[in-house]
C-alpha cells in the first residue's frame, strides 16, 4: 500500500467515524461497513459477526459473496469455525497460505474450496468483544500489514458504534434483564451446586473410611461399585457447572508450577483399572526431552486429558488406547507441546465428526443409549483448549478408532529438586501429626467425615456448629488453621470470617470447604480474608497439601 493510496483511505475512514453517531440501527451500521470496504479495499468475501444479546449467539449482518444458503450456513455454524474461535479467544487469527496450515475451522465450509487466505479480527466495545470482522480471499499471502491495521481499525469502530446503537434503544433493557436472568441462573446453580455436592461428599467421605476398614473381596468389590457410581455423579455436576461457567465468560485460567512427566503418568495410572477390567491394552509415550519445571493450568490441562483418555476407554471393546506426550518446540523459556489420545474403538463416521464437540451432542442417539454421558465432556475440552492456547482436533474412521489431538505453550520455571519437599501423600501424612485444627461445620454427618479423616492425620480437632460458636472458640483458645464451610445457620463462614480478621484481629488462615465452587463464591471467599478453598467432595491429599503449606506459611 503506497502513500498515495493512504490519504484517501483516511479521508474515507475519517468521515465514517464522523458519521458514526448518527447510525441509528444495525442494518445501517452493516451497509454503512459494506460502503466503507468498497471504498477502501475490495475483497471477495467478507462478513460482520456481531453477539445478539437477546439471543445470545453470533449473528452475521453484513456478508458479501455469500448467497443465502450459504449465509445461513456461515451463521448456524459460526462457533465451530474461524470466527467461533476468534470470539472465544479475542484474539486476531491470521491464515495466509490455508493449504499449508490446515486449520480446522474455516469461514464457509461451501467456499472453502476458493480460498487460500483467511482473516478474522475480533470486534471490540470498549474492553467487551461484540463481534468478529471476516475476509476471505482466493489469493495466498492476501493481507498485507497496513490492510490488517485498517480493518481492525473498521472492526472496532464498528464495535463501539454496534455499543452506542445497544445503549440508545429497547435492547439496553433488554440486554439488562438478559443480565438479571444470568444473575438468577448463577444463583440457581450454585444453590443446585451445594445441594447436590453435601450428601455427596458425605457419600465420597463414607466410601473412604470404608476403603481403611477390613473388607472381605465380595465388600471390597462393592465398594468399588460404589466409588465408581459416586464419581460418575460427580462428573456429571463438574461437567454442568463447567459449561454454566464458559457460557457466562467466567471461565479462568489459574496458571501454577508443576512436572508434566508426573502430571502425565497420574493420568494414565487413574486409567489401568478401568482399561484391565474391558481388556483394553493402554500405553504411554512421554518425550523424555521435557524435562523442566513447567507453568500453566495443570487442573484443566489434567480435566482435559481425563476426559479424552475415559471417552477412548468407553468406546474402545477390544485393541488399545494410546496417550502421547511429545515436544515440538523448545525456547530458552518455553516449550510447545503436542498432545495426542488414541484408540482403536467405534470410531466417528466423518458425517459426525461436526457434532462431537457441540454441547449436549453425542454422534447418535444410540451412542448415548449404549454408552451414557451428557454430551458436555468434548465441548468443554475443546474450550478449554483454547483458553489455555491451543486447537482441539480430531480424526476417525467408522469402526476402526479415533485421535484426538492439541498442542499447547508452556513457560519453563526454575527447576525445583523433586524431593526437596516432604510429600504429602495417604501414607505420609506425618507433617500434619498435632497441628490444631478448629473445623467449623454445620452438618453433622459431614462433622463426622471431616474430622475422622483430620484425626486419622493425628490432627486435633475441635469443632464448631456456626460461624457465631467458631468467633466464641477462637476467643478463648488457638489454632493453627480454620477449616470454614460457607452456608450454615446463625452465621455463615463469610461473616465470621471477616469478623475473624476485623474484630478479632486474628491472621489465623482459614480454608473455605464449599460446595459453591463457582467464580462469585471463591471471589468473595478471599475478600472475606480467605486464605484458600476448596470443593466439596474434595480430595483428602489436596487438602492435607493445603492445610500444610498455610501452617508453614505462618509458623
């Protein structure tokens, strides 16, 4: 783009903005977008993305070289394609050369053939994104520097016009009672949440006592059942909660230090029993190249793995699952690594394959029939994915297995000694032996399961049916940490806490034992003075790991 062809371009873009203020409606705000291009550059296919509000979807208002099949197309099929992924991420997604890059998604499945070069930029209403900005070209290597800066330039300047228009007429109401409903629905879910989660951790709590007890096989294998029924209900309230989170946008990364070699084999040991009880062979294959301290969201990187490693096994009969771990790029900060889960089961016809990563879709009713699920675990996963950086693909022959495949970025950290840290782990609680505890629980037979496994860790521990009892014993004697469920009568864990810090002037830490572990419950658990939370049914070892690392915080 020579200076020549820049001052007109300006002078065009300078009177859009000018008139900006007096678009009074959407389909105005698309035609005035579908002057501005072709006075500015021509291109062969383009489209304006903007978010419904009321509907809650990617709508396209404004496509050029799309007939109306293939608009209804683009539209119906927007998340799962170029556009989808730009809205999930906010960020700007460049393919100059689509032969040689591949990528999954693409504008127009009925156009793909055409195009060699793609562009999605994403449309911003001050800090809020509200649409994606989509161009096309038949030509490889199409977009140059200056043209990517000038529609990015359009896109958001269509945004903050797109946020005038939703803040002058009827959608602003609208869009506020959407806002009430969403509230109401978090709210729901979060009472649903603490409902379902109580009884269940008593049922999870019971199974573990029951597990350090002297069973004959016949009990044993009962319990086993029992475990197994226990995790698949919770696995079914995760993966609700989880979609609940992504579709309202509060879904958050929380980036901490770890092995991915350990991270690894945790995954594929969780899986032997299951794979040996269907006969089913599983291997491992780890890159021994990776080997540094590594920083990202191991919890979700772990939740995204279990998924892909349970649904191989489940529809995997006779043959193997196979989980990959591969390096394929390594900076002096960073490595790229390439995930891979493979198996030789039903497989997914390629009609299908669209499907599978659609929210409450399986390939076929009869695959939910036979199998069970949600239809959640892939949608999330794929999600998931793309927070943390990366793409989720898939491939599969009928009947004979599937791959599903990502790769992410991680930094490198400083590279602790493995064992310079006493483990905490079901047979070495010994760091835990005397620390005082006050457990501060209104249900009794969650009392009962909480402080049978504190003292089968030689804790001592005393406990407190209120947050108003919890405020009374902590006047009159010490404890080294504070274990708080959230919702009880006379006083919540919330209140007390913060009395705790204002009025008793304690620093004491205190760990939330909620069975609301939804983003507004953890956020208000560390303004109360929190130290920590964790969700009910929670993991006896990540507990023990938490109690101990906040006592050693503050001795």
């Amino acid at each position: 783009m020579n200076f020549d062809k820049i001052i007109p371009i300006l002078d065009v873009l300078n009177k859009f903005a000018s008139r900006s203020t007096e678009i009074k409606d959407i389909r105005e705000l698309a035609l005035e977008v579908e002057r501005i291009l072709e006075d500015v550059i021509e291109m062969e296919y383009t489209g304006l993305f903007l978010y419904d509000f009321v509907d809650k979807k990617l709508k396209l208002y404004f496509a050029k070289g799309f007939t109306e099949e293939e608009r209804l197309e683009a539209e119906r099929t927007v998340m799962d394609r170029h556009p989808g992924h730009v809205f999930r991420t906010k960020q700007m997604l460049y393919v100059p050369d689509v032969e040689r890059n591949n990528p999954p998604m693409s504008i127009d499945s009925k156009r793909s053939f055409l195009v060699r070069s793609r562009l999605s930029i994403p449309v911003f209403n001050g800090d809020n994104i509200v649409g994606v900005f989509s161009i096309a070209s038949p030509e490889k290597y199409k977009f140059t520097e200056e043209q990517i800066a000038v529609f990015s330039f359009i896109g958001n300047l269509a945004g903050s016009v797109y946020g005038h228009i939703l803040n002058r007429n009827e959608l602003r109401n609208t869009r506020q009672e959407a806002i009430s409903a969403n509230i109401a629905k978090s709210q729901f879910l979060a009472n649903m949440s603490h409902e379902i989660r109580t009884p269940l951790n008593a049922i999870n709590g019971l199974i573990r006592l029951l597990e350090d007890t002297q069973m004959t096989d016949e009990q044993e294998k009962l319990i086993k059942g029992l475990n197994s029924s226990s995790e698949g209900l919770l696995e079914i309230v995760n993966d609700i909660l989880d979609f609940t989170k992504i579709e309202a946008g509060q879904m958050e990364l929380f980036e901490t230090e770890f092995f991915l070699d350990e991270l690894v084999k945790k995954v594929f040991d969780s899986f032997e029993y299951k794979a040996a009880e269907k006969e089913v062979k599983l291997q491992i294959k780890f890159d021994k190249k990776i080997t540094d301290h590594l920083r990202g969201d191991n919890v979700r990187l772990r939740q995204v793995l279990v998924n892909l490693m349970n649904n191989a096994i489940k529809f995997t009969q006779k043959g193997s699952v196979t989980l990959d771990c591969r390096l394929l790029k390594s900076t002096r900060v960073s490595y790229i690594v390439y995930f891979n889960v493979s198996d030789t089961g039903i497989g997914i016809a390629e009609e299908n394959i669209s499907k599978i990563f659609q929210s409450f879709q399986q390939e076929d009713t009869g695959t939910t029939r036979s199998y069970g699920g949600t239809g959640l675990g892939l949608a999330i996963s794929k999600q998931l994915v793309e927070l943390m950086g990366g793409v989720l693909e898939v491939r599969s022959r009928k009947n004979k297995g599937s791959e599903f495949f990502f790769s992410l970025p991680f930094k490198k950290t400083k590279k602790p000694d493995k064992h310079s840290v006493e483990e905490i782990t079901e047979l070495n609680t010994k760091p835990l032996n005397g620390i005082r505890v006050l457990l501060v629980e209104d249900n009794q037979f969650n009392q009962f399961i909480a402080k049978s496994m504190l003292e089968k860790w030689k804790m001592i521990v005393a406990l407190a049916n209120n947050g108003r009892e919890a405020l009374e014993m902590l006047k009159g004697d010490t404890y080294q940490i504070v274990l708080m469920d959230l919702q009880m009568p006379e006083m919540g864990g919330l209140e007390a806490t913060r009395r705790i810090r204002s009025e008793l002037k304690l620093d004491v830490p205190v760990i939330a034992l909620t069975a609301n572990a939804v983003k507004g419950v953890i956020e208000e658990c560390y303004a109360a003075g929190m130290n920590d939370y964790i969700a009910k049914p929670f993991n006896p070892d990540t507990l023990a790991k938490k109690i101990k690392t906040l006592v050693d915080q503050t001795d």
